[in-house]
C-alpha cells in the first residue's frame, strides 16, 4: 500500500523523452528519463493529491509544484505518488 495513485502520462512523457534525444541528440537535463515517485503531498497536474486522507482522494490540482516543474524541466519521469506513511 505504499502507491496511492499511478500516473497515466507517464508513457506519454517517456516517449516525449525519446523524440526529444532523437531529435537534438542530446539529454533535456541532468534527470532525463529518470524514474521518480512524488511523495503524495505534493502537487502534480492531473493526478490526486490527498496527503494521505480518504476524504482528499478526488482532490486534483490544476497546476504543478514548483519542484515538480523544476524536476520536469531537467527531464524526470513521474511513475506514480507515494504514500506518507
């Protein structure tokens, strides 16, 4: 029970990831397709954020994190969100 929620896009972003080093030849950053898991009290687009708490588990923020689009800039990939506990 230690993943609360997997991201859907995270193929989509794995082949983003692809045609961007095809393309330039070239890593987008330091982090490029490295797999990460977000701990759940932070915020990604698209995906619950609940910190734990049942009654949360629909709440879906609008926008990223800071760190999350610092994280994507440099080429991360986000599989799913881990629990706190």
């Amino acid at each position: 029970k230690s993943i609360i929620s997997f991201n859907p896009k995270v193929f989509q972003r794995a082949q983003e990831l692809d045609e961007y080093y095809a393309k330039n030849k070239q890593f987008m950053g330091k982090l490029h397709c490295v797999p990460m898991l977000i701990k759940d009290n932070i915020d990604i687009a698209g995906m619950p954020t609940t910190g734990s708490i049942k009654a949360l588990r629909n709440s879906v923020p609008q926008k990223n994190a800071l760190v999350i689009d610092r994280l994507n800039r440099e080429g991360a990939i986000f599989l799913a969100k881990a629990s706190l506990s």
